[in-house]
C-alpha cells in the first residue's frame, strides 16, 4: 500500500485525476484495515458463584451419557443451574472491554428456545442481551439455525459443543459479568468454562 515516490509533486504543480484517485485508494484501503483491526482475549478455566459444575466426563442428571472425556479444546468444565430446570447456569467474572463475546454452550433435549444472557457492567447497570437464545442439541451435530447460528463445533461420539457470538451494545463500558439462565423446563441447558472476547482497536483520543 505504499503511495509510490513518482506521485510526489511539488507546491504549485497539478495533480491528474488518475493519480488523485490512486492516492483516494490506497487511503480508503488503509482505514479499512485499521478500522478492522482488533485484538481478541481467551478466558479459561472459568468460576461461578451461581449453578453446579460438572466435569466433561461426569454424568449429568437427567441424562444417560457423559461427553466421555476430560478435556475439549480448551473446555475443561461444564456449568448448568444448581436445581437443573430453570434456573441462573453461572456467572462468569470477565472485567474488560469488548465488541462480541463467544461463548461455549450446548443442551440435553436441545434444539429449542432456552437460554438467556445480561451483561452487568462496572456501574451497576445490567443489559440483556440474549433473551430465549435457540441452544443446539448436545447428543448429535444439529443444523445451523438462522435465530442463534453457531460459528464452531467441538464433537465427540458421545456429545458435542456448539460456540455462538452476542454483541456487546455497550462497548464502551466495561463489563463486570457475564450472566446466562436457563428458561426451558425441558432443556438440560450448560455453559462451558471459556469465554472469548473481541474488540477492535480504537484511536486514542487527544486530551
């Protein structure tokens, strides 16, 4: 994208349209590349103080197979609510700024309407987010649906981990949690303990 030397002109000289719109060109290409530049943070190994974690090969009540082994990518630990049914599945402490977050989720009887996420932010203030989220079917690989698309797949042959992204409408707060609950009876609805978060790099501003 260098602008090249034989464009240079000295004061009083004209410029041609050809090489105006070269430099327009390479202008535009270089805000876009800084305007989609970002950095991104992965968080591990996550705590909550609400719902129950379950290791990867533990089995869950209400269900008849584990995922069958320890590790998953980077999912070590699966959270669902304490009393299973409906009820808060965790609350994840993040602390940061951020555009998009993804998340790690799954569901026994899945395939349905049932999970809800709110951001509370360091002032207090609390944002839903995601209200009756549609949760892929844990036992099999389901179909990408258009209402809560999954970007990424963890499988085995005894389940599988599906990763969604939500926005953060308040990117210029910072986040204090992230909350998620599950809302279907039906659905043993769970949340892995890794959290990704992505922001683009923004200018600093002058004082």
């Amino acid at each position: 994208m260098a602008i090249s030397s034989s464009l240079k002109k000295k004061p009083g000289d004209l410029i041609r349209s050809a090489d105006w719109n070269e430099i327009v060109d390479q202008l535009m290409e270089l805000k876009e590349y800084v305007d989609n530049m970002g950095e991104s943070v992965t968080l591990t190994d996550l705590q909550s103080t609400e719902g129950r974690a379950y290791n990867l090969d533990e089995l869950v009540k209400g269900e008849t197979k584990s995922y069958g082994v320890k590790i998953m990518g980077l999912l070590t630990k699966q959270w669902l609510p304490a009393g299973q049914g409906i009820g808060d599945i965790c609350r994840f402490g993040v602390t940061d700024y951020f555009d998009n977050f993804y998340y790690w989720a799954a569901a026994g009887n899945g395939n349905k309407n049932t999970l809800d996420i709110t951001l509370e932010y360091v002032d207090g203030s609390e944002q839903k987010v995601g209200t009756s989220l549609f949760v892929n079917e844990k036992i099999r690989i389901s179909p990408i649906e258009a209402t809560n698309a999954y970007v990424e797949y963890l499988y085995t042959d005894d389940g599988v981990w599906y990763k969604y992204k939500c926005r953060n409408p308040r990117s210029a707060q910072e986040v204090r949690y992230l909350k998620f609950k599950n809302t279907n009876q039906e659905c043993i609805t769970r949340i892995g303990n890794v959290i990704h978060l992505k922001s683009k790099i923004r200018p600093v501003e002058a004082e």
